[in-house]
C-alpha cells in the first residue's frame, strides 16, 4: 500500500497554487481607506515625527485593515508613509489566532534604538477626539475596558463644571480680589483649537497672565479645560 502523504493540495489545486493563494499580497498605498471614524486626531507635528522616522529609519510595525482595505488601526501611519513617499504595502492575512511580527534585519543598534523611541513618542503626540469618543458613547459603546478617565477626556458631562457660570463670578468679583494674590501656572493640551478659545476667555476678563498664568479663583476653569498645573518647582501633578 502506497504512503499517504500529508501535503497534498487541494482537489483541482496545485501546491504552488495553494502556496501562491496563501502568499503575502503587495499593493498600492493608495488603494486603502481611512477609517470615516477615527477616534484619534493626527496633527502636523505627529505626521511630521512618523513620517520623519520612516524616513530615518524606514518602516518597523504593522497597521491593521479590514477585508474592504478600510483601516482600523494606523491611520496616521498610512498618512504619513505617503508623505515619505511609501507607496507599496504589503498585506498579510490573519485571522487574529497568532500575532504578527516585522523583523527587520541588519539594523544598528542606533537604528533599533530609534525605531523604538519613534514608536512610542509618535504615539504620545496624536489626541483622542472627543467627538467621536461621545458618538460611540451615545452608541453605547463600553468604555470600562480603555480606563479612560472621562472626566479628563471630557466624556463624563455631570462632573464637568460650568465654565460660562465660573467665568461670570470671577467678573463680577475681580475689582475685590487681591492683587497680589499667587496665579497657578497652567499647561494647556489636547485640542488646540478649544483651548484658544478659552484662553481668549479667560485673557479678556484679565484671568490670565501671559499663555499659562491663570488666576485663582477661576482654577475651575483650568480643571475643565484638563491641564497641568505646576508648582514652583515646575514638577507636574495631575488635577483629580
């Protein structure tokens, strides 16, 4: 009796051709779709730093995307691979049983060492937009398993104070208030655009010294507007 082999192909199938079938796929940057809903908001000095690293150092991780070249994970990597002029990306199929690991061979211990840093400082300068973040929220969307803390993604609206109504006070009592009394100083981030605004605000009615200074009794503000006060140390401590 003839041994049965174990690597026969596919009735109707040639081994190369299952082999070809399981093969990684090359095609066009271009051909994928950022994802319509993206939590995460890249600004230029994050596209920037990617695009800088993949310039440096070359490509070093994956991106995720769905059966429709839709990308679920990594948009701003794709964005930023087009500016460095990477216009090729290679698919590989998973079905999320195993992970997926890029080796890059014959790099110097500088090089391995940049890729590291890029990739989680590149990480660090990209927000959450918190538009998106409530839409899913309002869809009902459990947030428990990201430990977000809602009231400083702004996506907790009973424990936000009223901003409009601590602003009012504070004009109503600024000519009683001491003038000699301390200012905190205050780091602004997140989304740059809102945060102009309020600091326009609290600028016009005199609640706010230079860019970071912010009187007293409109800290509430601050809080709101989730900061980092500093003491005179300038040693950063996060608000509760």
């Amino acid at each position: 009796m003839a041994k049965k082999t174990t690597d026969a192909a596919p009735r109707g199938k040639t081994l190369a051709q299952v082999f070809a079938a399981e093969a990684d796929t090359v095609q066009n940057l271009g051909d994928l779709v950022p994802d319509p809903k993206n939590a995460r908001k890249h600004n230029p000095k994050n596209i920037g730093m990617i695009s800088d690293s993949l310039r440096a150092v070359g490509a070093g991780r994956s991106i995720l995307i769905d059966e429709h070249n839709e990308i679920i994970a990594g948009n701003g990597v794709v964005e930023a691979a087009a500016e460095a002029g990477i216009l090729r990306v290679r698919v590989v199929e998973a079905d999320g049983n195993e992970l997926i690991a890029v080796r890059r061979r014959n790099l110097t211990d500088e090089q391995k060492r940049k890729l590291a840093i890029y990739d989680n400082r590149t990480a660090e300068l990209a927000e959450w937009d918190t538009d998106v973040l409530r839409e899913f929220q309002a869809q009902g969307m459990d947030f428990a398993p990201f430990e977000f803390d809602l009231v400083r993604e702004g996506l907790d609206e009973h424990t936000r104070p009223d901003v409009s109504s601590v602003l009012d006070t504070f004009t109503q009592q600024r000519g009683q208030t001491d003038k000699n009394e301390q200012w905190f100083y205050v780091e602004f981030y997140g989304d740059a655009e809102r945060f102009a605004s309020l600091q326009a605000r609290l600028r016009a009615i005199g609640a706010l010294k230079g860019e970071h200074e912010v009187f007293p009794e409109v800290f509430a503000t601050a809080i709101e507007a989730t900061c980092v006060p500093k003491d005179q140390d300038d040693d950063a401590a996060e608000l509760p």
